[in-house]
C-alpha cells in the first residue's frame, strides 16, 4: 500500500482523554484508515513502544509464548492488528488487573474485535472503544467540525453558499481513505481501492473465517455497492452468486466485521404502529463503492439516480465520522412507514433529543421535501429538536420552526452555518 500524507485526526484529543483515566484504549476501524498513525502520533512521542502482529517474527512469538510476551512488554505498548492474536486477551487481563494504571495499552484492531469473545470477556470494564472512520471531508480541509452540533442546536441562519456541483461527485468516489487520497488522478485511486479489497478479502476476511466462496466476496460486494442507502434485500444480492440466503447473511456480517459495510437500524418508537422494520444498507466508504461500480466523479455525476444513493451514503457516514469523534454519543437510524413517509436518516441523542436528516442530490429544495420531517416532528414532540434537508444548493433558509434547508458544503465549511 502506498504511504499516506499526514492529516491531523479529530479523534486524537478523544484518545488522549482516554489515556488519563483507561488501562487499555481499542482504536478500531477498517484496515489503511489512519489508525496506526493515530496511535503512533499519540503514544510515541508520550514514550510508547510499537509492536505490530502484522510483522511475522512478532506475530510468531506472541504465539509460541503468550503469557511471556505480555510479560516482556514495556510500561506502555502500542499493540497494532491485535484481532490477529485473540489469545493475547487474557494475558493482557491478568497484565492489567495486577496494574491499573492508566494508559498503559493502545490497541488498534481492523476488524471488529469486540465480536471476538475472548477479548469481550478478558477487557470489559478495563478498555475504552474509540471507533477510527477513513477521513471526513472537514479532516481533509482541517476546518470545524461541528455541523452535527450545529443541527442538534438548530443554530442555521439565513446565508449563502457556493454550489458544490460536479465537484460533489468528485468528493464522493474520492472517498476518505488517506492512501487513495494521495494518489494524483481519480483513476490511480480507483486502482488503489481495488487493490485494497483484494488484499482484505485474502487477507483479513481469511483469517476470520473459513469461506468456501472466497471469489463470491468482491462479487458481493459489488452488488452492495449498487444496493448503498436501500433496504437491505439479501434475496436480490443472492441472486446473481447463487448461494442460499442464509450464506449471503452470513458473509455480509463477517463484511460489516471488517467495517466494510454498515446496516442503519430502523426507527423504533411504542407510537408507530406501521413502520418498516428492514435495515438500511451502507457501504463503509464512498470511494470504495465508487470504485467496486465503475464510477468516477464525472459518470457518477451523470448517473443521477446513483449519485442520489451515494450521495446519501456520503452524508450519512460524513455525520457517523462527527459523531464517533464528538462529546455526546449519538445512534443513527432510518425512518419509513408503510405509507412510504420516510426520513433518510435519524440522530438520537437520547435525553438531549434527536434531529431529522433528509438528503437530496437536487440544487433546489420544496415543501414536499420537509414531508417526512413534519411527520416526525409532529410524533416526537419535544424530543424533536431540528429537521435538516441536506442538498446541492446555495443558501440555508428556514423552512418553518425547526426546518431548514442547509447546503451540503456546510458539512465541512467551517464559515457557513
């Protein structure tokens, strides 16, 4: 893989605050997306040591002798790739309930260790989880990151702003991954992306499970792509590979294991009696979509109805970046009945509220657009604290109490809002 230019993290100051108060801090996320660096940025400079399981000689002592090479390591370690090495866990347990201190282990995984049993059962109430995202658009520009906020306070004012346009397209088959971003040209990157899911899938994907189809997986992946921001339909990505349902099941979870895709959760609420209960569909990355469909910024700007999915796709996981890295926890969800009134997506802050989230591809914006968002207002009532239709346009005005529409160039312009 290529190396990657330096961007500064928003999480950063998030694991730092861990360390104060945390004997080990989990740093997990999709593998090439900035997490080693961030560990290494953070803990070297405060005397960490660096081991990584994806050296083979490491890797090999930690297996011949687990319990001695916990021994050996330093006051504070740096431990990269530790899914590679589950039976580390109850080492590093005994390690660390003899000493409390601290700050004393920065774990980084690419796949979602926390499903691993051995480490749920050995680490409970002595690790924090810090979930590492590719970049969101305000990194690449190190600008303010608070649009997220800035819905939950329904603080948009009247204003202006440059359409973003064609250049949308180009910064949704971009994508955020640091390495592809450094690569010149949208066709270098699309080869990057593609060479990135060929050594996932033999490397990662091998070593979690025993796949009899290891060659259905890019295949499935493809189809996901093409299926981003709907409800998620196994029958329709069965389909083509023909493998029984039950098998694409369980090969999309072991792809949302290494973060490749995501299923959004449909809203749920004692007050709605016809809503649709599917998930929605989310591909991890833009840019790994983009490249798995064929697409670079210019054709996907010509293919509206893909870009509408990507699009959303965009927003969505440009609003999970801000969030994983922010003060408040916040889940997201989807919300469609079976009238077809939906919202694309729903942030729940819990006691402080949620906030709606519609997202068009559409330079303009009308009161049928505010549909969905009215509804759940209305059925929400002082929970409810803003309703936002995201699109490609030029200014923010209200559209009511609580309404707005806000240009998309607002998610990381740190002057507009």
């Amino acid at each position: 893989m290529d190396s990657a230019p330096f961007f500064s993290r928003f999480a950063a100051p998030r694991l730092l605050e861990a360390l104060e108060d945390t004997p080990v801090v989990l740093v997990h996320g999709p593998r090439q997306c900035g997490k080693t660096t961030l560990a290494r940025t953070v803990g070297l400079p405060r005397g960490y040591a660096y081991v990584s399981f994806d050296d083979p000689l490491v890797l090999a002592s930690a297996t011949a002798d687990p319990v001695g090479f916990v021994a050996d390591l330093g006051e504070r370690t740096i431990l990269d790739e530790v899914q590679r090495v589950p039976f580390l866990f109850a080492p590093l347990k005994a390690a660390v309930d003899r000493d409390r201190r601290p700050g004393r282990l920065i774990l980084t995984g690419s796949a979602n260790v926390l499903l691993v049993p051995k480490l749920s059962d050995s680490l409970a109430g002595r690790m924090e989880i810090l979930r590492l995202h590719p970049l969101a658009q305000c990194e690449t520009m190190g600008s303010d990151p608070a649009f997220l906020d800035r819905v939950f306070e329904g603080s948009f004012r009247i204003g202006s702003a440059t359409r973003v346009g064609s250049g949308l397209a180009d910064r949704i088959a971009a994508g955020g991954f640091p390495a592809a971003l450094a690569r010149s040209t949208p066709q270098r990157r699309g080869t990057w992306y593609r060479n990135y899911l060929t050594t996932l899938i033999q490397r990662d994907v091998r070593d979690l499970a025993r796949i009899a189809s290891l060659d259905a997986l890019p295949r499935l992946l493809e189809g996901a792509a093409g299926q981003t921001a709907r409800l998620l339909n196994i029958t329709d990505l069965a389909a083509p590979l023909q493998l029984t349902r039950p098998t694409i099941r369980d090969y999309t979870t072991l792809l949302e294991n290494v973060f490749l895709l995501e299923e959004l959760q449909p809203w749920h609420s004692n007050r709605f009696s016809r809503l649709i209960k599917t998930p929605k569909l989310q591909f991890g990355d833009t840019g790994l979509a983009c490249a798995l469909l064929g697409l670079d910024g210019p054709n996907l700007w010509k293919d509206r109805e893909a870009l509408g999915q990507l699009l959303e796709t965009f927003v969505y996981q440009e609003l999970r970046r801000q969030a994983d890295w922010g003060a408040t926890p916040t889940r997201f969800y989807h919300f469609r009945d079976k009238d077809g009134i939906e919202v694309d997506i729903i942030a729940d802050r819990g006691a402080a509220g949620l906030a709606g989230i519609e997202i068009k591809a559409s330079a303009t914006v009308t009161l049928k657009d505010f549909r969905g968002l009215k509804k759940l207002k209305e059925d929400t009532g002082p929970r409810f604290k803003a309703g936002v239709v995201v699109y490609d346009g030029e200014t923010c005005v209200g559209f009511g109490e609580d309404l707005f529409a806000v240009p998309v160039s607002y998610l990381w312009d740190p002057r507009k809002g």
